[in-house]
C-alpha cells in the first residue's frame, strides 16, 4: 500500500479529540463530488494530491453546521492510488450522514469529481481496495462495502464507483483477495 501518514501530508490537529470505535460492520465509500480536472491523473500531478487533503482538511475544519472535529473520512485515495490517512483507524467517521451511519461503517473517500475526472482509474481502485483492507487489518472493519448513498439521499460515490462497490470492490487485475 502506497500509505501517506498525516505527519507526511502536513495535517493540522483535529478540533476535538475523535471517538474511538474497536470495531465497524464495514466500510463506506464516498467520492469527492466536486470538479476534478481530468489532468489530476497524469502522473505528474500527483504533486497536487497532497495539497488536495490539506484543502479538503480545512474546509472540514473551519465547516461550521457539521461541526467536524476534522477530515471527515478515515482515508482519502488520489488517483495514483496513494491512500492518505484521514481520521485514521479506530476512530468514527463524520461523513456518513448520521450518528447510527458513522458507528456502523468507516469512510474512505476517493479523489473522483461529479465532473472532469469522473472513472475511477485503475490505480485508485487499487488505493480504494488497499484502504479497505487496511482498515480490516488495523481498524477491526467487518466484511461489508458500501456506498454513501446506501445509508442517505445522495448521488453519492457516483455510478462509476457506485457500480464497482455492488460488484465487491474487486482489484482491477483480478487478483487478491475479492
Ligand atoms: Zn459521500
Ligand atoms: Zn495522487
């Protein structure tokens, strides 16, 4: 796993200390849903990535109706397929809609646009599935996958996502576990 610590993306600390959780039913993916240009993805613009989760950090951060302690997510995956730690594992997500929707799943958000980049690329579908198995192992998440808009009225992760989540999440190559 291409794994980007928070002391490695600069994030600031959060607002409230977050609640610890030993274990989840599973985990929810969600995606960006705003304008991505589509040059995000050419491999020399991963250099944007980073600056993309700090942004995305201070906007939770200074978010005043949510009240967000910080990034919403436990992991954010860029289209290279680098999985950013957010909240980290073993602690409740903000961004599933709901107290009940937080406790029962953690959040991993991909870096995908509602416009301009909109498919997934192969590698980030790699940083999705590693992000999952990482909160397996370290986070005690269940074997369930599923998309925001499964728990709330949302379009959210998108049909491209949305779809790949109903077939199991699987490695683009087919191999690993599915
Ligand atoms: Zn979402
Ligand atoms: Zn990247």
């Amino acid at each position: 796993m291409k794994f980007v610590t928070r002391a490695t993306w600069g994030a600031k600390p959060p607002r409230h200390p977050l609640v610890h959780i030993d274990s989840t039913k599973g985990v929810t993916v969600h995606y960006e849903g705003v304008t991505i240009p589509k040059s995000l993805a050419e491999p020399e613009n991963h250099t944007q990535c980073d600056d993309r989760v700090r942004a995305i950090q201070h906007d939770h951060l200074t978010e005043t109706k949510e009240d967000y302690s910080d990034i919403a997510y436990n992991a954010v995956v860029c289209p290279h397929g680098f999985v950013f730690e957010g909240r980290g594992a073993h602690k409740k997500t903000g961004a599933n809609g709901n107290k009940e929707l937080n406790k029962a799943r953690y959040a991993v958000m991909a870096m995908l646009g509602d416009k301009g980049l909109k498919e997934p690329t192969d590698a980030m579908l790699e940083g999705l599935r590693d992000a999952i198995e990482w909160l397996r192992h370290d986070g005690g998440a269940g074997k369930d996958i599923n998309g925001h808009r499964d728990g709330v009225a949302t379009d959210c992760p998108g049909d491209p996502l949305y779809t790949w989540v109903k077939n199991g999440a699987p490695r683009p190559g087919g191999h690993g576990t599915p």
